[in-house]
C-alpha cells in the first residue's frame, strides 16, 4: 500500500504499518538506538543521550523533506508503539549512487519476522518508486541475522562491492546493480 497522506508514503504489510517518522517518536529513537544490543554490530549508530537521538531524528527528517522518501517507523496493526525502524537513504558506494536498505529493531522485536517483513515492503516500495538506483544492505560478517533479513527482502550478495566501512568490513547484499563491465 502506498498512502502519500499524512507526510509520506505510507507502507502496510499484514502484520505492520509503516509511516514517516515524527518528532513524537524521538524517545523509540533514543530506546532502540542506545540499547547496547542493537548497535553490536554497528556501534558509531549507538546513541548515549535524547540530545543525540533528536539530531538523528533532524537528519532522517531532511532526508524525507529533500527525498520524498527515508526511513520508516515500523509498529504493528494492534499496537502503536514502534517495534523499529526501516527504510532507505541514498549514499555513495565506492563511487556509486546507491539506496542503502536500513533495518534496526528493539531486541524484543526479534526473532519475529518483523524485519524482513518490512524490509521486503521497503525494497517492493523502492523498486516501484525510485527504480534507477540500485539497493543495497551494508551487513557486518557476524551478523548473520541482518544477512537473512537482506535475503529476504529480496537482496542478494554482491561480493565484488564488500569492503571497509564505518564500523567494520561491509558484505553487500544488492539489488538492481548495473551491469557490471
């Protein structure tokens, strides 16, 4: 589903509703991004103050405003609170334009189905809307989780594009590469 009311596109899985973030959700922010657990596997994401998790909210929000488009709030049909969130940004992968396919849950949310589910809503919403970029999921080795959830949503492993990253050497996982010469 895609719903352009109420400040974005709107996205609805059978278990989940997705929708733009708002500065009502800076405390899911702060929550899941401080928790220790959800940023192992990428700790410059991890956040240690409210502060710190309104400046991520203005940035997520001028990527919409400038976009269209960024990351989502994911919560369940029967129940408004955010389980996580997922969505895309655009980035510069060695000297490509590319999507990047961002996924991060509460612990509690795990184990679940719920990010892959929102992540295969994300990649169908972006194909469908913004087809001329490629899509990337950037997946720490260790992660074996985030790599089925990339599965998933319809990505597959794109070796010759791993290399160093902010946290760590980066698997990719893609979709809709250009031929490659």
């Amino acid at each position: 589903m895609n719903d352009l009311s109420g400040g974005g596109p709107r996205l609805r899985t059978d278990r989940l509703d997705l929708r733009r973030p708002a500065v009502t959700d800076v405390d899911a922010v702060h929550a899941i991004h401080s928790d220790p657990r959800t940023c192992v596997h990428n700790p410059s994401d991890a956040l240690a103050t409210p502060e710190e998790a309104e400046e991520l909210y203005h940035r997520w929000d001028a990527h919409w405003r400038r976009h269209g488009y960024g990351y989502w709030v994911v919560r369940r049909h029967d129940d408004p609170a955010p389980l996580g969130f997922c969505g895309i940004k655009h980035m510069d992968l060695r000297g490509m334009d590319v999507l990047n396919l961002f996924y991060r849950f509460a612990a509690a949310a795990w184990g679940r189905g719920y990010a892959g589910e929102a992540a295969a809503a994300v990649t169908a919403w972006a194909a469908r809307n913004v087809p001329g970029l490629p899509l990337i999921a950037r997946v720490r080795p260790a992660n074996v989780a985030s790599g089925r959830v990339a599965v998933r949503a319809g990505l597959t492993r794109a070796e010759h594009l791993d290399g160093d990253g902010y946290d760590g050497f980066d698997q990719i996982y893609a979709t809709r590469l250009p031929d490659r010469e």
